[in-house]
C-alpha cells in the first residue's frame, strides 16, 4: 500500500515536473505577458502559491522544534523528516516568488538595497537566515547517520553520505550528544526567526492600507496558525508515508497524536476565519465588503465551499474526531484515514492562500478606474492562465522531488534510532 | 461658484513664468504641485492620450485616466470626471514597501522610479491606494501584426534619462510606472503634457513653495480638495471640486 502511494507520488511528481517545464519555457520566453495579474491586480498564483509553501515550511520548522527542542519522545523519529520538509516547501516557496519578479536577475537588489521599511526586504533578511538554519540544522540531525551510510551502505547513497559529512567520522555517544545540543541551540534560535518570517508573510499583507482586506493585525497570527495547521497536517500524511513504521503500534500512536494536533490547528484557524467573515461582511464599507462577497458567492465561490469548506475543513474535521480523538481501542488501525483527513487538509490549504491574496484587490481603488482606460492588465478580474498554472505546477513537482530524491539518497528517516536525547 | 479670477490667455504664460522662476531655485526649494479643476474638466481625456505619446507608454500602461462617474437617471444625467495622475504624496506608501530602494520622493516632491533597480515586485502596486502604478508586461501596440513599428522601440524620457524599448526584457519592461509630472519636460522649462493639452484649462502645473504662483493661489481656494486624505498619504495633486 505505502510503497504503491510512494510509487504514485513519483510518478504524479515526474509528470508534472515535465509539463510544467513547457510553463517554464514559457515564463522564460515571453516574460509576463501571458500571465493574468497586472496593473490593477498586480499579485496572483504564484503568490498564493508562495505564501502556500512557505506556512509549510515554517509550520514543519516549527514541528521539528518540538522534538529538537521541547523533546516530546513519541516524536522523536520525525524530527528529520520535519526538518527536510521544510527545506523542500522553502525551496518551491521561494522558486515561486522568484519567478513572480518582474526582473528576476535583480532579486539580489533585496539585500543589496535593503530597505528597513519593506517587509518584503526583511522576508529577504529572514529567509537568507532560515535558509542557513534549516541547511545547518539538517546537516547535525544528519551527521551521524551520514558517517554511518558512508561507511556501510552502498551506491550513490554512499557516495553523497561521504561527500556530505564533509569528512567528519565520529559517531560515538559523546559526539552524537554534541550534536543534540548544537541541534536544540539551532532550534531554539530558529522558532523566533520562523515566527518572524511567516508572521513577516502576513505583515508584507497586513500593512498595505490601500487594501482593507489585507489591513488587519490578525493577518500575522492568521498566517502562524494557517502555517502550523496546513504543515501539521502535511507531515502527518509525509510521516504515514515516509515515517519509520517498524512498529505499527507506534506508528498508529504518533499518527493519533499529529492526528489530534491538527485537528485542534484546523479547527483554530477555522474560528478565526468565521471571526474574519462575521465581522468583515457586517462592515459597509465596500473594500471590507466586497472581497468576503467575492469568496462566498462570486464566481469563484466554489473555491471557498467546496474546496476549502468541505474537503479542507468538514471532510478532515470528521475523519478526525471519529480516528484520532477515541480512546479504547488503541490498537485499532487509524493511521491510513487520519493521513488521508490530513493529506486533504494540506493540499486544499491552497484555496485558503488563493482567498486571501486575489479578492482583497478585486475592489477598484478608485470608483469606475476600470472604465477610464483599457488595456491588458486594466482590470479588477482575475483568472490564472494556463501558463501561471503550468509553472506552479512546475515549482511544486520540483519541491516534491526535491524531497523524494533526498528522502531515497539521505538517511532521513531511520527506524533504528532515537534522535531525541 | 468661487472661482478664482484668472483669464484664460493669462494661464499659461502665468504658469510657464512660474516655471522659469522655480528652475532658479535650488531644487529642495521648489515643489511641483498640479491642481486639477473638476469644474472645468470636460472628460475628454485629451490629457490622457497626450500622456501616453509623450511617455511612449506601452498597452496596459497609463498615467493619467480620466474617471467618468455618472449621476441621476436618464435622461436627467450628469458626469463627473476625475483625471487621475499620480498623487505625488508626501507620504507615499509606495515608496514606504519597495524592497529595493527603487522609488523614493525627491526633494522636489516629485516621486521617482529608478526602473534600472525596481526587481518588479508590484509591492508598491499594491500599496497605492490611488492605482496610480501599473505594470509594464512589455506588449506592443503593433504585437501580432507582421512587424513591431520602430516608433513603438523610442525611447521616453522619464525622469531625464532614455529607456527605449528595443526588447522585451530590459527596462522599463517588467517595472512598475506612473506619472512623473513629466519632470523631463518640466526641468527643461516645459509644462507637462496634460496641461498643456488641456482644452479646458483645467489643470494646473508650477512650484507650490512659491506663493506669487498660480498653483499656489490655487491651494488656497475654498473648493481645493485632496484624494482620499484619510490615507494618510498627503497627496501633492489637488483637487477645485
Ligand atoms: S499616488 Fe500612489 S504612486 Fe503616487 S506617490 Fe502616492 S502612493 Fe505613490
Ligand atoms: S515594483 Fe519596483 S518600485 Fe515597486 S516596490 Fe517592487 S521594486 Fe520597488
């Protein structure tokens, strides 16, 4: 079963990495122009899909935390997966907003240029950090297992464990303890700075004045919650599937367990959403109005109830409450439907993200601009092209590989061994 | 209706002298304001058109659109209109979120684009609450006919400096743009595009921090009126309602 979902995610990633590449082509040779944003809808997809991964990947931080530095021990043998999860959906993040750049050979001009009063310069000063924390971090998570497999396993394995232990040998109890400590200053260092950066996402939203939708001082906390319950739940499905299962028992156990926390973070995050509608469709002011309008019967209603609502929220929500709250029979297998509550969770987050970025801007700033002046992009409508699509799909099939390559190549996942001290 | 007694032919050589005096001074000491007469404005959008041939501006791209807005019912109806340039604020939240350093308000009031160093984010797209920014995708108005017609590849002169458009890659291509008061035209002693295409003299051009110029005299007017004030955004371009 597991090998055949394996088996079924490589392939769903190859396909999609090859056909997105023709998106690629297309983002390379003719710019933005075949792109739907614009002048009065400057932000689409690929945003979305931006701000998508990276909750992703500062949630999945954030997880790792709790085996690298609170030491919860049921977790203690996803610290890793975590921990490359991240570093795959940071990757896909920050591909997608490169990509979104108007001039792309200019993106140094971020930390060349810094502006302190930008807090897309400082998703620019937090990233670069993260980034290195995350390499780091993985690296002393991985170390003693790379000495291991360089000495003992086989093929290509082999040869990038030596090549990636940079030379370092020692695996005794002493060094592996060095390591757990350095991995716990990491990770403590790490929280604020992935609290930062993504509670920084909803900020670089959350300032902008010129859209109501956005101006809001719950959008940084919206954003951490959204990140801890799509990460949570994605790696409740990458831990069924990828996760050490020696033993059933605890693989059912850990699986309850995420089942339960995820189920708590939906369920969150959905109360601040109904706080966000209450409120925002009580007001009378159209730039309040007119966006939660939008996402509850405009034409893209779909995207809110069936995507988001129903297979996101009502789906999971009751998959887990009858597999991972009841007590009694712990031995009863649960681990398949509460990977697949999640599995759903996570990958209809995405509704959630598209929500939040394109209807705030469908509200003309100015009554009657978009019949002043017409031209492409002159519009308040928007509808990803086939061409955003196919990059999008591009970049996640590369986050996705990403991880698959390193999943078969490094030794992430190690049934034989603790990793909490 | 209050409005100030300036005669017609007097306008123009009145502003055009305001000019000369403001190119004296140091440029921190002059601010170019534009006051724009609601009440004299027929929505032609002769302002807008000239605007686009003055700054060579591609399909998609606009400074200066005219808002018509309509009152009453038919056949009792009447029209509004708001040409709407970019704002000038003093407070430009533009310039506020651009990661790069790529827009900033000079000392003349004027809010510049550095389209060499704008990445293209649309940050500050998103900021305006005046829509005033659009996005250069980098399309021809002779796109899917046998040849791009070379007027099309001149270069404007935004800002003082040449940016033809040779190829769809390198800049202004793939940056953010709006109205620069046309400073090009203004540094040279020339009055900006719309308002010297303005046929109903409804626009107003000169250096505010001189009070014998008619844009200041303007200000002072009981009608003057700025764009959604409550933004915060101190805007530089003025309304006569
Ligand atoms: S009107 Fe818009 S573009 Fe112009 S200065 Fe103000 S915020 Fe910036
Ligand atoms: S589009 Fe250019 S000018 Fe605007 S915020 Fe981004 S880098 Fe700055």
């Amino acid at each position: 079963m597991k090998s055949t979902i394996k088996g079924l995610v490589w392939i769903i990633a190859v396909i999609g990495f090859g056909v997105g590449l023709y998106g690629m082509f297309l983002r390379f040779t003719t710019g933005d122009r075949l792109t739907d944003y614009g002048s009065y809808i400057p932000w689409g997809l690929w945003v979305a899909f931006y701000i998508y991964f990276i909750g992703l990947s500062a949630g999945s931080f954030l997880l790792s935390t709790l085996v690298y530095v609170a030491r919860i021990e049921k977790l203690e043998k996803i610290g890793k997966l975590a921990l490359f999860t991240a570093f795959g959906c940071l990757v896909a993040a920050l591909l997608s907003i490169w990509m979104d750049l108007g001039h792309m050979a200019r993106v140094g001009n971020v930390l060349l240029h810094m502006n302190l009063s930008s807090m897309m310069s400082w998703m620019g000063i937090l990233y670069s950090s993260y980034f290195g924390i995350v390499i780091i971090e993985l690296w002393f998570a991985l170390r003693s297992d790379l000495v291991k497999t360089a000495k003992t396993g086989s093929g290509g394995s082999r040869t990038l464990a030596r090549l990636l232990s940079f030379g370092s040998s020692d695996i005794s109890a002493e060094a592996r303890a060095a390591d757990h400590a350095k991995l716990r200053v990491l990770g403590i260092i790490g929280i604020p700075l992935a609290i930062a950066f993504h509670g920084g996402v909803g900020a670089l939203f959350g300032v902008i004045q010129a859209r109501p939708h956005w101006n809001t001082p719950l959008m940084p906390i919206t954003f951490l919650i959204g990140a801890l319950a799509s990460s949570g739940a994605l790696l409740t499905a990458v831990v069924y599937i990828w996760g050490p299962d020696k033993s059933k028992e605890q693989l059912n156990d850990i699986m309850r367990f995420l089942g339960k926390i995820v189920l708590a973070l939906v369920l969150f995050d959905f109360l601040l959403e109904i706080s966000e509608f209450l409120i925002g469709l009580y007001s009378m002011v159209p730039a309040e109005r007119l966006p939660l309008e939008a996402i509850l019967h405009g034409h893209f209603w779909y995207v809110f109830w069936i995507v988001h609502l129903l297979i996101g929220v009502v789906i999971p929500v009751i998959i887990l409450f009858a597999r991972a709250v009841p007590k009694g029979r712990p031995d009863k297998p649960a681990g398949g439907l509460i990977a697949f509550a999640c599995l759903l969770v996570a990958v209809t987050f995405i509704a959630v993200r598209f929500n939040i970025v394109i209807p705030a801007q469908i509200n003309p700033e100015i009554p009657g601009l978009q019949y002043a002046f017409s031209g492409p992009g002159l519009k308040f409508t928007y509808l990803p092209t086939t061409m955003e699509w196919l990059v999008s799909t591009w970049v996640t099939s590369f986050g996705v590989l990403l991880f698959l390559i390193g999943e078969k190549l490094l030794p992430i996942v190690n049934p034989e061994h603790r990793e909490a001290a | 209706m209050a409005l100030i007694d300036v005669e017609r032919h007097e306008i123009r050589e009145r502003m055009m002298n305001d000019l000369q005096r403001a190119l004296k001074k140091p440029i921190n000491k002059r601010h170019w304001a534009m006051v724009i007469d609601q009440a004299k404005c027929v929505g032609c959008t002769a302002c807008t058109t000239a605007c686009v041939a003055e700054n060579h501006l591609p399909p998609g791209v606009v400074y200066r659109p005219v808002v018509e807005t309509e009152v009453g019912k038919y056949p009792n109806v009447r029209k509004t209109f708001l040409p709407r340039p970019c704002m000038q604020c003093d407070d430009p939240p533009c310039v506020k979120v651009c990661p790069a350093h790529a827009t900033w308000k000079r000392p003349d009031g004027i809010v510049e684009i550095n389209y060499n160093r704008c990445i293209g984010c649309r940050y500050c797209i998103s900021a305006c609450p005046y829509s005033a920014r659009t996005f250069d995708k980098g399309f021809f108005y002779t796109d899917g006919t046998p040849e791009i017609m070379d007027y099309e590849k001149e270069p404007s002169f935004e800002y003082g400096r040449e940016w033809p458009r040779r190829n769809r890659e390198t800049s202004p291509i793939g940056n953010a743009r709006k109205c620069t008061y046309c400073i090009h035209r203004v540094e040279k002693g020339i009055l900006p595009a719309c308002v010297t295409t303005c046929i109903g003299d409804a626009t107003y051009f000169g250096d505010r921090n001189d009070p014998e110029s008619l844009v200041a005299e303007l200000l002072g007017s009981p009608r003057a009126r700025k764009l959604r004030e409550e933004e915060g955004t101190k805007p530089t371009t003025t309304y006569l309602v």
